[in-house]
C-alpha cells in the first residue's frame, strides 16, 4: 500500500507546500523542549481546545509569530479529503513519507508535513467530520499527535530524543523504564505514584544531553494514564535508564552502553523509522546511553524495587 | 561456502555505531536494531568487501591471544552466521571447501 492510501481519498493531492485556507487567525505558543512552539491559524474553538489541554504550557498570544523555536501551521481541508476509517478494534497508526528535507505524514483525519528551509516547520491540515464535532471530540487529539511528531523530530536536532518510556522522579533525579507496549511502563508509574515518587509521564519523555555531561529529563504532556498534561516542571538529570522486564521479584542486571543505545534506539518513535534521520538519532542515542548508568529492571506488582534499585545502580 | 579465501562485505542495507567494543546494528529497511560482540564487531569492520576472511584471521590475531586454527574456525563461524543474518554479503565466493559454521549468540533488543 503506498503512502496516505489508508488515510486519504487522493493520496497523490497530498499538500506539496506549506499552504491552504486557515482555520482562523488565533495563534498559541506551547512551552516544550526545543521550543516554543508556535502554531497558528487556529480558530477561536481550536485555541480554546489546546488552552483547555495543555493548560500552563500555553503561553501568553503574544509570543505566537515570534522567532525562534518551531513554527507551525493549521489548514482546514473537507472532509471528503480523507477516507472513512473503521475505528473498531483499530490500532492508532500514522502513515509516513521520509525524504531528505521533508516528513508527510497521513492519519485519521490528519495529513501533515515537517520541512526543513532551512529550520524546521509544521504544517496540520484537517477537517470537520462532516457533522460538525471535529472541534469538539476529534481536534484536541489530532493536534496532539501531530505535535508528538513535531517534538520526536525537534529533539533529534537538539542532540536529543523523544522517548517511549515512563519517567519518574526520585531523590530529585529522574530514572526512564523503556519498553514498547505492555512492557509495564503503566504499572511501574502506578506503583511508583503510590510509593510516593513524581511521574512524569507513563508514555513519552524528552531525554537530552546537558552541556557539562550527563543528560536531562523534561515532563511533556504527553501521557498515558498517568500524569498530567497541563503542567510544567523543571527538568530532572538522568540517573538511570532502565529495561523493564515483569518477573516474580525485583532483580537488576547492568546493561552495556551499546546494548543502552540499541534499547533507546528502539524506543524512539518516529525518527527511529526515518532512513534520513536514523543515522543522527544513533549518533545522539550514542552520547545519551553513556549519560547514566543502565540496566534491565525486573519488577512485580507486589514487591517494592526502589530500595534494590538504588542499590544495584552504581 | 565460506572459507577463508572468501571476500565478503557489509550489506547496504545495515548502519552501524561501535560501542564500547559492541556494535549497534540497524537494519534498516527492518528498522531492527541489533547488538554484536566484540569479535563479531571487528568483523564488520573488517568486511570491507576488498580483504579475504583470512586476512581478518590475520588482523585479529595481533588482537587476540588465541592459536590461531582456533581464531580462524571462530571467525569463520560469525562470518557465516552474520552472513546468514543478513549483515555481510559474499562478493567473492570461496574456493576451497568452507568449514561447517556453527550459530554464535546474536543479541537482539526489542
């Protein structure tokens, strides 16, 4: 299947340039690593919806159109644009198109595209659902997912990354669990909550390298099930980056700095994917596995790993 | 067959970052990621596509203290099995009877 066919009614008319009808003149600015990131075009609804969301990491309008940061914008498209999707049972999936100075992306009710012309820009088409709820029920999601994507890609060309883990804060330092799905990443941040510790994120968080050596955590607002979206919070350096294994009870192994690497590089959406862009995530993911010690966790629901992991890391 | 008057190289198709002696293998039309040893890390650098399997013996030997048909029947396992895996190609085939390979341990990540 070629790209957008899942997604598109005429995947060929996908958007070649950074244009097309705004869906008004209202603009925010999201305070994220890398950023900020400005997007305009939005309606008043739209602005609203992205406030309500991510709360505290809007900043004041007044930054919107500023210099620096990530500049992206929002276009209105017709809902005949994109094809009915069978939601039921269906795994949340965007479809993408790599080249050397551009990134397409197509989803539900989502075509996208990241450039470079120099510096990177965003640019979200999407539309009504023909019913008239898409501001209601489908945009707060849509703009999240693209930002996701935007961020993934941002971080990359700060020398960071964006991480499929859970990160939680003890002692003033943060520790990532990676793992894909089901791996545990939920229940750690559940037990961890419940012991007392801060949770991040349960899903993705923005690891990147601090200038003296080392690496630093930053919250995003981009959760699972646990943590919180609307919040900001100072960033937290790395202590440990943790494989998440379930067993019958706490036990640590060390990992190499090569096997961390790999590990990291397998947990980075998006970029991990991307044949032009691969290469520099390694090379980041490189610097970043020898930031903190690593390690695989194992961990039951029953039994309390802190100690032992405070303990094992050197 | 591989044997020691073989020339084989790295696949297009793979990139790859040494490590603390470990390499850090992508795939990537798989976006696999795997995570070879030391020996089978040298290996890659050595596959140049140019020098023969034994002069790789001959390489390694001022790295390993190891006899030598030891080395030799070593490095001809990981280079069929990387081979097999899909990391090295044949350029130039053997000429001589290949020794059996056996399947050394292959770290993968998820």
């Amino acid at each position: 299947m070629s790209f957008g066919e899942a997604f598109l009614a005429l995947p060929d008319l996908f958007p070649a340039r950074r244009s097309g009808e705004p869906w008004g003149g209202r603009s925010v600015s999201l305070e994220l690593p890398g950023g900020p990131y400005q997007v305009s075009g939005l309606s008043a609804a739209q602005e609203s919806q992205v406030r309500e969301r991510f709360g505290e990491l809007c900043g004041a309008p007044a930054a919107a159109g500023g210099t620096g940061g990530v500049q992206s914008r929002l276009f209105a498209v017709a809902a005949g644009d994109f094809r009915e999707v069978d939601t039921r049972g269906w795994e949340y999936a965007i479809d993408f198109d790599h080249a050397p100075r551009s990134v397409r992306c197509a989803g539900l009710r989502i075509m996208a595209r990241l450039d470079w012309s120099p510096v990177l820009s965003g640019s979200l088409w999407t539309c009504e659902d023909g019913k008239g709820r898409a501001e209601q029920e489908l945009f707060p999601g849509i703009f999240e997912n693209f930002l996701r994507v935007l961020l993934a890609y941002r971080l990359t060309e700060l020398g960071g990354a964006l991480l499929h883990s859970a990160g939680v804060v003890d002692g003033g330092q943060a520790f990532l669990f990676l793992g894909a799905s089901g791996a545990g990443k939920t229940t750690l941040s559940r037990l961890s909550l419940a012991a007392g510790r801060t949770v991040l994120s349960d899903d993705l968080n923005a690891l990147s390298p601090l200038p003296g050596g080392g690496a630093r955590v930053d919250k995003l607002p981009f959760t699972g099930d646990v943590g919180d979206r609307r919040s900001g919070s100072p960033a937290y350096p790395l202590r440990g980056l943790l494989q998440l294994e379930k067993g019958p009870a706490a036990a640590f192994r060390p990992l190499s700095a090569a096997r961390a690497a790999a590990l990291l590089l397998a947990c980075s959406p998006f970029v991990n994917a991307d044949p032009h862009r691969r290469e520099r995530l390694a090379a980041n993911l490189s610097g970043l596995a020898r930031a903190a010690p690593a390690g695989v966790l194992t961990f039951s629901r029953e039994g309390d790993f802190w100690d032992m992991l405070r303990k094992s890391l050197p | 067959m591989i044997a020691l008057d073989t020339v084989l190289r790295r696949h297009d198709d793979i990139r790859y970052r040494t490590i603390d002696r470990e390499a850090v293998v992508v795939r990537q039309r798989a976006a696999e990621v795997l995570v070879l040893n030391d020996v089978a890390s040298r290996i890659l650098d050595l596959a140049d596509g140019a020098a023969p399997v034994g002069a790789w013996v001959e390489a390694l030997a001022a790295e390993y203290a190891v006899p030598r048909a030891e080395l030799a029947r070593d490095v001809l396992e990981f280079a069929a099995e990387l081979a097999r895996e899909g990391l090295l190609e044949v350029v130039s085939p053997a000429t001589a009877a290949a020794r059996p390979a056996m399947v050394p341990a292959l770290g993968k990540t998820p």
